[in-house]
C-alpha cells in the first residue's frame, strides 16, 4: 500500500519473465489482485469491526453454525462496504496503466487506456478521434457507476455517524 507502482515494476517484470507469464493474462490479473489485497483486507476488517457484536453473540446462543453466521449476518451487514469496495477495485483496475504497459506486449491483450495512448503521434493529435475513444473507455466506468451509486455513497459514509 506504501509502494508506488513505478517502484516494483522492473523487479514485477523480471519476475513474471521468468515464470514465463509476460504476455499472457495472468500477467494482468495477477499484479492487480496483489495490489488489491492489503486495501480490500483494510476495508473489510474495519467494517467488521463496526458490526455490533450482540449480534453476532445473539446468533452463537440461538445455535447458528459459523457458515449461517457469516453468510447471514456478517455480510448482510456489511454489504454496502462490499459493494463500495467491488466499485473501487473495478475503477481501479479500469484505469491501470502502468502495469499492462510493460507486462503486456501482444496488442490483443492492451487494455482501453494503453489503447488510448496508440491514437496520439508524435507530431499530431487528432482531437476528435482521441475524444471518442475517451468516451468508451469511460462509459462502463460511468455505467457501473450508476448501478453502484446508492450502495456506494452509503458504503462511503458508513461508520461516519455512531
């Protein structure tokens, strides 16, 4: 969570090199789960934290297993911060682009924001074509947005108000 990117990139590259998984997309997948993981346990721990514990002791002295536990009343409880986090990483994860840029060479597997750097050239931009393809890179962002928003905002401000 300390490190910038721009500090384990080389070693990253080196080591996915040789495992033999450059170009390919575990070279994607497996970089952001490692980055994702200290943030998503943080967020996690700390909305369990704020579940009341009455109720989970309410629910050990009328005999529900630790799976009932957990699935119905843990995570119901903690839904919003689930769904908050589910719509960061996904933002995140979008917007990438240091890591697909040196990790990925075949054009199949570059994603929108490395794409989007192929339609500037050296000596022109062409301003509506680099527009539009602004455009759809951000409309998923934008629609998973709206999906999200209600769970999202109270996900944000969940654990503000006692």
């Amino acid at each position: 969570m300390v490190l910038p990117t721009e500090a384990f990139i080389i070693p990253l590259y080196h080591e996915l090199r040789w495992m033999g998984l450059t170009n390919t997309y575990l070279a994607l997948i497996l970089p952001q789960i490692a980055l994702s993981l200290p943030f998503t346990t943080l967020m996690i721990a700390t909305a369990l934290q704020q579940v009341p514990r009455e109720l989970v002791e309410a629910s050990v002295m009328d005999g529900a297993s630790r799976r009932k536990i957990l699935w119905g009343i843990l995570v119901p409880a903690i839904w919003p911060t689930l769904s908050t986090l589910a719509l960061l990483l996904f933002i995140w994860t979008w917007n990438e682009f240091l890591i697909p840029l040196i990790l990925v060479n075949k054009d199949e597997l570059r994603t929108l924001p490395i794409g989007m750097m192929f339609f500037q050239n050296k000596n022109t931009i062409d301003i509506p074509v680099l527009m539009a393809g602004a455009m759809i890179v951000i409309m998923p962002l934008v629609a998973v947005f709206l999906v999200f928003q209600r769970k999202f905002i109270s996900g944000v401000t969940e654990g503000a108000v006692k």
